[in-house]
C-alpha cells in the first residue's frame, strides 16, 4: 500500500526541538505502559504506534513496561497477549520492564515522603475522603490525621504493609495543598493495601500498592525515559507528576537515576482514539466477554488487536490507519468507514480472488460433454505479478440463484431463456434454455447450452456479454462457513448513551451462511490440518498469519482459525462496498 508523504505530528515536532536543543544528550527513550489487565484494542495501537514510532523514527528505544500495580484485576494471561500483539503490530521493544520491579524503591521513597513530612497516613473511608476534596472552586476539607507526627505515620505504614491492617482501612497521602485549584493536588493517595488478591509476579510479598500518579512518573525516571507520552486525560495529572519528580531530582537528588540531577522525565499528551459502533475500554469489554455477548476478546466484531487479526486487518492497513487519523490535542470520534476502507484499500492490492456461491442453485449445461476440464484463472485481474489459479469445469455448476429469472425484462442482463448471452466468469458463454421447479415453485435446476468456441483466453473468448456470472463446478465445490461481521453496536456513540451499552449491541453483527466455494481452497483445508495444535493464539511468536481472499462480488474474506481439515469457516472483513466519504 501506498505511504503518504505526512508532515511531522505535534509529538514529532516536540522531540525535534529537544533533539535540536541537545537536551537529554540527544537521547530519546519512550515506553508504552499497559496495564496487564485485559487485552489491547485498537485504541492502544494509536499510543503504540506514537510511542514505538518515535523511538523508530529518531534512532530511540522504546520499553515495554508493565504497569502491574493492582493486582486485583492483572493476570499474566494478559502480559504475553500484549506481547503477542505488539510483535504482530511489526514493533520491537528495546527491554521489558514491571512497575512491580520497581516496588521496595517506590516503598523506600514512599518512606522518605513520609520523613520529610510530604505523607501522611489517612485512616478516613473512601467516602470520606472524597467528600473532603472540594471542587475547583471551592477548597478541600484538611483530613483529621493530615498532621500526625512523623514516627506515628512511619508506624503506621509498616503496618499497612505488615498486612496488620484490613484491606481499605489506611491509605498513604501525599500531603502537598489542600486549597490547590487542580484537584489531584489535593493530598492525592499514594498508597493503597491490597491484600484480597495475590500479586501475579510478587505474590504475597507487598500488602501495600501506589497508585498511577505516584508509580508512573517515577518508573519512567527510573528507566530513562526522555518523553512520557500518554492521552489526554492524563494532562490534568502532569503538574502532579512534575511534584512528585520534583521532589527526587534537581537540589532534591537522590541519586536513584544514572542521568544526574537535572534529568527529567516530560510528559506529553495526545488525543484518545474513539471509533464509532463500538466501545473503547477494557472494563466493558471484559463485560462483553465475560457473559458471554461476545465469543472472546479475539470475536472478530471486538475492537481488539486480536479481534481485528481474526477479522482479517493486517497489521500494515491498523499502521496506516493510524497513519491517517494522525495526533492531535483535540478528543473527537473517528468513523468506522475510515478503518474499513484502509483495510479494504490494503486487501485490494493483495487478496486473491475467489468464487463462491452464496445462494446456489443447480446450472447444467446440456451440451457439454468433457471431463476433468480446468480453467485458469488470473489471481488478480489485471495483475500478472499475483499468478493465477486452476478452476475445475464441468457440465454441473453451481450459480447465484438471483443470476437467473425465468421471466426477465430487457434491463435484466443476466441468465434468462431467450438467446441472452451470459459469460462464466473467466470461461465460457452460454445461454439459458430453462428451469426445474418443485411443487412449491422453487427453481431447483436451470439448464443452459454453452459455446465450446467462447472459452475466455482463446480467440472466442473475445467476445463480449454484458453480464459475467461467478460458478462453482459442483463436484470440486468444497461448503465452506461464511461468517458475515457487521458493527458491533446499533449505534454511533454507544458510550455517549443514557442505560446500558449492552442493550444498544447490533442484533445482526453476526449472520452465518452455507456457501459453495471453488476447490482451490482445499488447500486451506489441508493448511488447518498441519496448524491445528497451534490455533494463532497460543504464544508470542507464533502467531499464524491467515489467508485473505476476495470471494468475487462479496467482500473480503480471512480464513478463520476455527477451519478443521474438513470444514472451511471464512470470516467477511469487509464488503466491496466503500461507504466512506472522504
Ligand atoms: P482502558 O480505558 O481501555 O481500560 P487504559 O487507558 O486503562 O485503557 P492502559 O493499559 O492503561 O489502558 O493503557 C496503556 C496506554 O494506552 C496508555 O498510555 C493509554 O494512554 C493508551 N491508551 C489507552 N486507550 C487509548 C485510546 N483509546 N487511544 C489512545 N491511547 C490509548
Ligand atoms: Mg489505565
């Protein structure tokens, strides 16, 4: 596919001036943080992108760091999907880290905050302590034990990680302003116990977790990163950041990164990626997934990373989406059309193409006598490069029932007894002569004669109809599954909607069919037999990349994992039909 030329996106632009300003020593290192608890959606392909893609672009490092700090809801299940996928996205990580590596130094400087009377022990409820908090206009309310004595707060938060107190009873503040106009400096919560839920690389060694705001910015700082690029939202949180590094670096140095006093981490915020049809969080989609609304994370109606593969996306058409979509400081809404036309543009070029007959009925042409006949077939129309492929023929096809009508007007150009002309796509032209019917009226055969001097690549093949019908030889014909995916949700904007987003789901996301295809797909059914201990979706590196095929006048098609050496499942990415308006 073609890369447009673009211009550099604000980040970009950002990341040149430091470079031109020598800041860092030239040095850039980015990181993408998921937190490992549930599965990546094409939202975080848009901050992978950005974050890989600057560490590509500008001869950085990009880590992998796991930000593993509730481990209530993370699992390791979680943390070699998002491997998996990042490395079938075509990016590399330079290290792999865990906040969790970082915990007894988040501890001991959880200590030192406290010694230098910058953290205090709360002992109120949740409930308290957010009613305390004010709004911006109005300031907060000072926590009762805000001003303990240093030596109680230190007691008290070897105990909180003693696991002697009870999940939810203590937290650690930050003790920073409790009048301040941004709310996250009102004596944010730096520390919390879990206690309910192991720790899925700790286990049981901490009963004591940070928070984002306190993790975060000190990861990065500990690691070296030069740009700490996130969403928007997060841009409320940056003054909390800056405090917390400034507390640790400059005349505060501890000494607990290699770059030296003056090095800091800069975090920078880009718009959140928001598609329509569909929702954009891991919350909900655990939900979809957990009752069973869905068949998994990797559905192919899901907006995941595994649930576009198992549609059909390549990893280059989610690359130029995001390509095109490109970053800015401004939330919005991005049409689903746009993703279906990159993919489309994508399979255009490549997919082979296929017949298939979705509502079959019986074609017999009555002169023809031959046996083991093949046609060959282009590929790609028009396109030598992509080779082509052998049709079997015979005397029984299998056609479009709605490609022929015993009764037709002068518009209809298809099959019709009458002397009508109609081409087999990429072989012969016959003529129908008439039809079968049951009891109840239904054509059950139609009969045709061809022209054995018509055969599309010799000298007859020429001549012009003004109808091409796809067939199937009725022998060779292989029943496939077709699954046809549509949107998700019924509506645009399910999130923006008052009740519950389950009700708004698409009832017709999901139609199967039983369609004929040509026999040359048996070589997938033959593929499935040798795959099938490794289904796509076991490990990192082993992730089976599926065929993609235009089934002639449907749409485009991916084989699905599910296929078994003797049934074809094919999943529909996307219909032929652009509905985007660019
Ligand atoms: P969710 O809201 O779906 O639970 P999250 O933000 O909690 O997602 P994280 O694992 O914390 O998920 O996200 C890792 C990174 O991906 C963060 O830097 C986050 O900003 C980014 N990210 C998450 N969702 C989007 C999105 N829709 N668009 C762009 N970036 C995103
Ligand atoms: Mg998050």
């Amino acid at each position: 596919m073609e890369q447009e030329e673009r211009s550099l996106n604000f980040i970009e632009q950002i990341v040149e001036k430091d470079l031109v300003e020598g800041k860092n020593d030239g040095r850039i290192q980015t990181r993408f943080p998921p937190e490992p608890n549930g599965y990546l959606h094409i939202g975080h392909v848009k901050a992978i992108c950005m974050d890989f893609g600057i560490a590509e672009k500008y001869n950085g490092v990009c880590n992998l760091r796991f930000d593993d700090t509730n481990p209530a809801k993370e699992d390791t299940e979680y943390v070699e999907t998002i491997e998996r996928d990042i490395a079938w996205l075509g990016f590399k990580w330079g290290q792999i880290y865990y906040a969790s590596d970082y915990f007894q130094q988040l501890y001991d400087l959880a200590i030192r905050f406290i010694k230098e009377g910058k953290a205090y022990v709360d002992e109120q409820t949740a409930e308290q302590i957010a009613e305390q908090k004010g709004t911006p206009t109005e300031p907060g309310v000072a926590s009762p034990y805000r001003d303990r004595p240093v030596e109680e707060n230190l007691r008290l938060f070897q105990a909180m990680q003693n696991g002697e107190i009870e999940e939810g009873k203590m937290v650690l503040r930050a003790k920073i302003d409790m009048a301040n106009p941004n709310m996250h400096f009102r004596d944010p919560i730096m520390y919390r116990i879990i206690t309910s839920h192991p720790h899925h690389r700790t286990g049981r060694k901490w009963n004591v977790y940070p928070m984002y705001d306190f993790a975060h910015g000190q990861s990065d700082y500990f690691e070296g990163v030069t740009h700490s690029i996130c969403t928007l939202e997060f841009e409320v949180h940056r003054p909390l950041y800056d405090y917390f590094l400034d507390q640790i670096t400059g005349e505060n140095f501890a000494g607990l990164s290699p770059y030296g006093p003056d090095y800091r981490p800069k975090q920078r915020e880009f718009n959140r990626l928001n598609i329509t049809y569909t929702v954009m969080s891991k919350r909900k989609m655990l939900q979809l997934v957990k009752e069973g609304l869905v068949a998994g994370w990797d559905d192919p109606r899901m907006p995941t990373v595994c649930g576009l593969r198992r549609r059909g996306y390549t990893p280059q058409s989610i690359r130029t989406f995001m390509d095109k979509i490109g970053y800015t400081k401004v939330e919005g809404m991005i049409d689903q059309g746009l993703l279906e036309h990159t993919i489309r543009e994508d399979l255009k070029e490549t997919a082979p193409r296929i017949c298939a007959i979705f509502d079959p009925v019986r074609l017999v042409i009555t002169n023809y006598e031959g046996s083991g006949e093949t046609i060959i077939a282009a590929n790609i129309d028009g396109n030598d490069e992509l080779g082509t492929r052998e049709m079997q023929f015979g005397k029984e096809l299998w056609i479009e029932r709605g490609d022929f009508l015993e009764q037709a007007d002068n518009k209809f150009y298809r099959l019709s007894p009458g002397g009508r002309e109609v081409r087999l796509k990429a072989s012969y032209i016959i003529q129908a002569t008439g039809c079968d019917k049951d009891a109840d009226g239904n054509i059950t055969t139609v009969y045709a004669t061809y022209d054995p001097d018509s055969k599309s690549g010799t000298e007859g093949g020429n001549r012009k109809t003004k109808a091409t019908i796809n067939w199937v030889e009725c022998n060779s014909a292989l029943d496939a599954e077709a699954r046809l995916y549509d949107r998700l949700f019924a509506c645009e904007n399910p999130s923006a909607e008052e009740g519950d987003f389950r009700d708004l789901l698409n009832p017709d996301s999901l139609i199967v069919k039983n369609i004929k295809v040509e026999g040359s797909l048996r070589s997938e059914l033959l593929a499935a037999k040798r795959s099938v201990s490794d289904s796509g979706l076991t490990s990192v590196n082993e992730v089976v990349n599926y065929n993609h095929y235009q089934l002639l006048k449907q749409g485009y098609f991916v084989v699905d994992p599910d296929t078994t050496a003797d049934r074809l499942v094919l999943n529909r990415t996307c219909s032929l039909k652009d509905n985007y308006l660019k």
